[in-house]
C-alpha cells in the first residue's frame, strides 16, 4: 500500500483511555513531533477521553471517545472500529496497551488496513489465552514496537512472535520542557511544603506495579534511624488509600504527602531533592527519563530499559526491586553526599539529552510507517 503524492498518510493512533499516564503521555508526545506534512493523525479512546486526550486535542488533532470497553470487552467494537476505518479513509492503525492492541489489530486486518502495536510494557504474568491471541495477531501484524529490549525479549519468548516484526524503540521526553525558571524554595512554596525539608519524590500511577509500599518503608525505615525524609507521591490509582493506611500505620503520615494525578510535573521535579523509581517490573518509564532530564540524581530499581539507561553511581543508582533496606540508603547518600548528587544529576540530563528525545522517539516511529506503507500487502504478507 502507498500513500497519493503529497496527500498525508490518515494514521488512526487507537489506544483504550487518555487519563495522565505514561502510555498516554507516549501517545501525546509521539503526535507533537510527527510530521504532518506526511502523516494526518486522529485518536481514538475505546473507553474514555481524558485529560492527556484534551492536550492532544489542543494539538489539532481530532480525539473520538466510544465510552466502550467494560470488564470482559464489548463486542460491538471491532465493528465500530472498522466503520471507523472506513468512513475516516483510514491508512494505517497504531494501538497502545493490551485491549487496543486486540481491537486495533483485528478490525485492521479485516479491513484490510497495516497495524502496528506498541508494547510498553514487560510481561509480568503473562496469561495463556493472551499469548494465544497475541501469537495470532502478530501474524497480522506489520510491525511491534517495544518501547525497551526487555519488552523485546518478553515478546519473542512469550508470544513466539518472528523476531524481524519487533522494532525497540525507546521511550523520550522534551528536556526543554524541564527548563524552568522556578527556584526549588519557589516551587516549594508553590505546594506549601518547607524548603528545609529533604525531599524524596516519585511519579506514576499508584498501582502495584510501581512498588510503592517498599518505597513507603524505605522512609518509615529512616525516619525510625532519625533521618528527617520526606516523600512526595504524584499520581492516582488503586493503591493509593492501601498506601495512604500504610503510611499511618507507620506512624509518618505527616511526613508522606499525596498529591493526585498532576500535569505540573516540572515544577514538581524542581521542589524534589531525588527522585525514586520502586517499580517491580516495567518497560520504558518515562518519568525516570524526566526526572533525569531536569537535573535530579535518580535511584531506581533494575526494571525495564533502566540499566540501559541509568549507569549505577554515574549518572544514578540502582538499587534491588523489594529491598526498602538498600533503597532508603541509596535514597539519603544524596543527603550526606550533595555535590556528587548534583554531578550525578548533571549526567543524567545529558544521558537524555543525547539519546532519549521525542524527537529520536518520533523519527524512529516515522521511519516504521514509511516501512509498513511502503511494503504492505492487504493479503498480510509483508
């Protein structure tokens, strides 16, 4: 399938909701830097629109909500999607997380249309019949993005997926976003916390994925040796009212403050002193490349693309997933060791800055579609 000279490529990104996530954020991001002169974008949300929908729409690009997708899927929507398809003259679909990726890629191919699929994430309890239905679907589809090696990995091994269809492309972010003119007492002030205070902080969705119990104990553990640290949670998700109890329990509940699901991170970053990543398993997060962009030394755990990007005792620290012991400890050496904290976050920007852009992130994606429009065939065989 090729695209009429000078006429943009109509790109269908299809993905379930758009509330403040990493995979959303991707999606926002990925829309910013792509080439309209070559490639016309709409969005579509299985379920809802959401606040990151409402930012791409300010882009210029239509957002479509179907308020579908309830527990147990919906079988009206492969018909819907594929009405879609063919009343927006669709040319090729790219689907974000699970039940996109099987909606989008089985109203594609009935239809006739490329799809590509991104996977951001590694497999933590990869489910039978979801290996099953992956495997089928790889077959028909054009390409798999895999937002780190790992992810790669789990793919391949999980899905059987041909390893030529699997395409790693990192995650990015806009280091230029991260640029601000705001003193850390200033943004401090602007969440009412105290500019004495050493400030830990981490962002993402509370959930268990994240880790954020051992991130809890981490500071309950130093607070009981008589270090005075703080922890800052931005975001919102199932765990948050287990974690809020857990605090309490702990007995520093004033010392732990929920702040919701926020569109202020910079600033967020500029008030933080580090930045924490306790995740059990991930692919590409993308909060750890913002916090590394703006400057802050970072300690996280050994999931998803972090080794590749985070050097241990370089431009960050790695510290064991589960082990609430060694990340408090890694978490304070920034305390007692502030100018090599501060070297350490000098690296991490320029690790981002040469390597993990939207711009590196959008280019790498273009080229995929140039690959998939020029090369498909509507019988599926590339």
């Amino acid at each position: 399938m090729t695209v009429g000279a000078g006429r943009p490529a109509r790109l269908l990104y299809l993905i379930v909701d758009l509330p403040v996530g990493g995979a959303e954020i991707h999606l926002l991001n990925l829309i910013k830097h792509l080439d309209r002169d070559r490639y016309s974008p709409t969005v579509l949300c299985i379920g809802n629109n959401g606040p990151i929908g409402e930012e791409i729409a300010k882009e210029g690009v239509p957002v479509t909500e179907l308020g579908l997708l309830r527990k147990g899927g919906d079988p009206r929507i492969v018909k819907l999607l594929r009405e879609f398809l063919r009343r927006e003259k669709i040319s090729l679909v790219h689907s974000h997380l699970y039940h996109a990726n099987y909606y989008g890629r089985m109203a594609a191919f009935r239809e006739g249309i490329p799809a590509v699929c991104t996977i951001h994430n590694t497999y933590a309890r990869p489910k039978v019949h979801r290996r099953l239905i992956n495997r089928w679907l790889a077959r028909r589809t054009a390409r798999i993005i895999a937002v780190s090696r790992p992810v790669r990995d789990d793919i391949i091994r999980y899905d059987g997926v041909d390893p030529s269809k699997v395409v790693v492309i990192p995650n990015g972010v806009d280091p230029g976003t991260f640029d601000i003119p705001l003193t850390r007492v200033e943004a401090r002030e602007k969440i009412g916390i105290p500019a004495e205070h050493f400030l830990i902080g981490t962002v993402g969705r509370l959930e268990e994925q994240k880790g954020l119990q051992y991130l809890v104990d981490a500071v309950r553990m130093l607070r009981e040796d008589g270090k005075q640290a703080f922890l800052l949670v931005a975001g919102s998700g199932r765990e948050e009212m287990r974690l809020r109890e857990q605090a309490t329990r702990g007995g520093i509940e004033n010392a732990v403050f929920f702040l919701g699901a926020r569109r202020d991170v910079p600033e967020l970053y500029r008030a933080m002193d580090v930045f924490a990543l306790s995740s059990l398993w991930e692919g590409g997060p993308i909060t750890l490349l913002e916090a590394m962009a703006s400057g802050l030394p970072v300690v996280a755990t050994p999931v998803g693309f972090v080794p590749e990007v985070v050097r241990d005792g370089v431009n960050g620290f790695i510290v064991p997933a589960r082990d609430p012991v060694r990340l408090g400890i890694a978490l304070w050496r920034v305390r007692e060791d502030p100018v090599r904290a501060a070297q350490i976050g000098r690296e991490g920007r320029e690790t981002v800055r040469g390597r993990y852009t939207h711009r590196h992130l959008a280019e790498k994606v273009m080229v995929v579609y140039e690959e998939v429009l020029r090369g498909f065939s509507p019988l599926g065989e590339q």
